[in-house]
C-alpha cells in the first residue's frame, strides 16, 4: 500500500530523528501506522496542528472524506496517566461532552478521535445574542463533567504544593518583576477556606482553548489531567480565563448548580486567585524554556499588561502563543489578575 501522504514521512531521515526522541514509537514506520486500517491509504493526509504547545504530537487527519484528530504520547507521560486520560474522554464522549474516540493504539500509545469542526465557543459566548445561552451550557457542561466517576486509580493533585514546587525552582532560575513573587506567596499564604462539596472528576484545564462548539453544543477537548478534584476549581479556571466579573460568575454557578447563586462561596474567590497565580507561574516557566531571557529589571506591576489588556493584544495578533514574550506576557498578566481578584 502506498504511503499515506504526511508532513512528518518517519522513514525518511525526518522521521528517524522523530523516533530516536520518541522511543515509545519506535515500532511506527509512518504516522499511518497509528491509524485502524480503515483509515490508510494512498488518499489519507496527516499534517501537524500547530495550534497549542503540543502540537508536534498532535495531527490533523482527513481519510475517507472525513476528518479525524491523531493524539500521541509523548515520551515523558506515564502509560497509566495517558490510558486513564484515554478512558476518560470516551466516558465524556458517552456522555456526550468530549468528541468520539474511534481508535486507541495502546502498543504506539495513541489514538484517534473525531474532528469537530469549531463554530468558535468564544464567539457563541461573546455574541450578545447569545452570551447567556453560552453560559448556561458552559455551567450545565461542568456539571456533567462532574458527574462522570472518578477512575479508582486518579490521584487528586495539591496545586498549592505544585505551585511550592515550581516557584522554588523559577525563583532561582530568572529575574522576576517583585509583584511575581506577592502575587504567589500572597495564594501560598492564605489558609483555602474550607468547602462544603465533595471531590469530583475534574477536567482541571478547561480553558477557552480545550472547548469548542460546534454549532449545537459545546464539547471538552484535552482530558490528559483530569482526575480528582475540589469542584469549585474547574468553575473557577474558566471564570479567570473568560474574564466574568462577580455577576457573571453567579450566574455561571447558578447553571452548574441549576438553582438560583446569591453570593460567591469564599472558597471560590480563593479558587479564582489560586488558578490565575498558578497558570501564571506555569507559563514563566514555559517561558523560559523558550529562552525568555526573564525580567530586565525595569518591570511594574502598574506597567504590565492586564490580564484583559493581553487577551486585546492576543486576538489583534499582536503577541501569540508558544513565543517566549508571548508567554512572559500571558504569565505576568495572569499574576497581575490574581493580585487584583
């Protein structure tokens, strides 16, 4: 059978430097290899999504006249972690809040799920025509993220001692602007209020960039850390990263919990400044594994980017993602926001 047409042709010197850095690989001899049968042939097309840092695992498939979305593992995650994240998106896709897996390599730790063709969920949210419709899924769609049983094997993840961890290490690593640092040990200092909600599976990274809409309903993409978690984080992620003021955020807690939110539950609020010093210090690291050079020195809380002003400059294509400076700025507007939560 002839090759399947692809960017990435493993066995051409382009593909063995693929292999040698993903060993797990080293049975495939083409990007098809990772397909079901059903899907090779001399017409099947592979090309890398760009969009995202993990775009060189990620690839676009058309077989068939249909298109598909090919997933691989990269070297460094756990086989347990990659299987469970597998099982949980079919149990979303089940559930219908997670596109269908339609195959799943275990030997190559890979699988193919469908495309969805996005109408753009930040669009449907955005449009006034259709803001609170868009909201009211979103909290509906939470909540049955919620509802799906947690794998007896998840371990639930304390992102306060995470966040210990790699501000340790960045503290040591770069220059810092001083609100950096009252940013996260202000999160590190605060006692969490305690919750009254038991733990559920959470998707723990929804963010406008894991959702999409594909003119009907809104569905969940990436599952690879979802596990046991407070219920009010996944809330209080996508309130951070969507910008909802305290009356948005009421009544996005009012759809997830389908009756009427009065005020904001403290613990909450916390949730919310946690998330926003957390994502940010994880992209001053990714930063600075791209080389940001860290702070010059002449940095001010005053001066950087809102986290509102950055999301203005990242849809007018004045910074982008996966850049060092558009990561630098991602992560000080996004401390900046939880200072002022």
């Amino acid at each position: 059978m002839p090759a399947a047409t692809s960017d990435y042709p493993l066995g051409e010197r382009a593909g063995a430097a693929f292999l040698w850095q993903y060993p797990a690989l080293a049975m495939v001899t083409t990007l098809e290899d990772c397909l079901p049968a059903n899907l090779r042939g001399p017409s099947t097309r592979i090309t890398p999504i760009a969009d995202g840092l993990s775009g060189a695992r990620v690839y676009a498939v058309e077989a068939e006249g249909r298109s598909f979305v090919l997933k691989i593992a990269t070297p460094d995650e756990d086989t347990a972690d990659w299987a469970r994240a597998v099982h949980l998106q079919r149990l979303a896709a089940e559930a219908g809040i997670a596109p269908t897996v339609v195959h799943v390599d275990e030997a190559r730790r890979a699988f193919v799920s469908a495309f969805v063709v996005d109408q753009s969920f930040l669009r449907h949210y955005l449009d006034p025509s259709t803001h609170e419709a868009a909201l009211t899924e979103l909290g509906q769609l939470i909540r049955r993220i919620h509802a799906l049983p947690v794998p007896a094997s998840a371990v639930a993840i304390d992102r306060r001692q995470v966040l210990r961890q790699v501000w340790a290490e960045l503290r040591t690593d770069c220059a810092l602007p001083d609100f950096v640092g009252a940013a996260i040990e202000r999160v590190l200092a605060e006692a969490p209020p305690p919750s009254d909600r038991a733990q559920v599976l959470g998707h723990n990274d929804v963010n406008p960039s894991n959702i999409v809409y594909d003119g009907e309903a809104i569905l969940m993409l990436d599952w690879a850390v979802a596990g046991p978690a407070d219920p009010f984080y996944d809330l209080a992620a996508i309130s951070v990263f969507l910008r909802m003021d305290e009356d948005t955020c009421l009544r996005l807690l009012s759809a997830y919990d389908g009756k009427t939110a009065t005020a904001i539950p403290a613990r909450l609020s916390y949730t919310r400044r946690l998330v926003a010093a957390f994502a940010g210090t994880v992209q001053l690291c990714i930063a600075r594994r791209l080389n940001h050079p860290g702070a010059s020195g002449t940095e001010t809380l005053a001066a950087t980017l809102s986290f509102a002003e950055f999301v203005e400059k990242l849809l007018a294509g004045e910074v982008k993602f996966g850049t060092p400076d558009g990561q630098w700025a991602f992560g000080l507007a996004l401390l900046k926001e939880s200072l002022e939560l």
